[in-house]
C-alpha cells in the first residue's frame, strides 16, 4: 500500500468522501468499501463526537457507518454541498435523498493528522417523505 501519511487533510478528506460514494454502487460490498475507507483514511485512535453520543476507534466508526445506512434505505450517492480544508482541520456540507427519505443539513467537521483523520463531529436530521 501507499504510504498515505503524508497527505493533507483536503486529500484525506476527497479519498474518504470518494470511497463513501461508492456504496451506491450495486455491485460494492458495505463492509468492503468500509474497510477500504477505514485501512486507508481513518486512524484507530479515531474520537467521533454525534447527537448520539460518542464513538470511539475503527469499531465506533462502523456502528455509525451501519447506523447511518439503515437510516439512508436507498443507499444513493451522497451530494457535496461545501468541501473546505486548511491545515489540519475539514469541513464537509451534504445532503442526500433517496425515495423513502432525504437529508438537507449534513454538516460534519474532521481533524486530521498524519493522512488519517483522528476526529469528527456529524450532524444530520433524516427526514421522511
């Protein structure tokens, strides 16, 4: 593998939002694209802040990602409002819409260190159609 260390937070964060993607993939695996997403992109020391509570590691990270995908039946591609990075700190703007629910508020922050990103907060309101 690359070694991906080096990299700046804005690449850190376009390789996650990619990967995230590609689960509307029909033929992508869940776990494989998010284990993809986690060897290349996430620390394992990973501190995740949500309206939910805190999640902490690769493990707190998967409870989210299958959390997140029952919440979002239709599995679509994420929309990315706003992308902004400088130095160690991202910010990501998204909605999603699918034919059963949409999200029009996602906003997540993330701190990144050392090509991995080593926090994050999320907020998102799922709402019916």
């Amino acid at each position: 593998m690359d070694d991906l260390n080096g990299r700046t937070a804005r690449e850190v964060l376009d390789d996650h939002l990619d990967i995230a993607n590609t689960w509307a993939d029909e033929h992508a695996s869940f776990d494989d694209v998010l284990d993809a997403d986690l060897r290349r992109n996430v620390s394992p020391d990973i501190v995740v802040l949500i309206n939910r509570g805190v999640f902490r590691g690769h493990q707190g990270v998967r409870q989210l990602a299958e959390m997140l995908a029952e919440e979002l039946p239709g599995h679509r591609a994420f929309r990315y409002t706003h992308v902004a990075a400088e130095g160690r700190v991202a910010l990501l703007e998204w909605t999603y819409e699918d034919d059963e629910v949409r999200v029009a508020d996602g906003v997540d922050s993330y701190l990144i260190e050392d090509g991995k990103i080593v926090g994050q907060t999320i907020h998102y309101t799922v709402q019916a159609k």
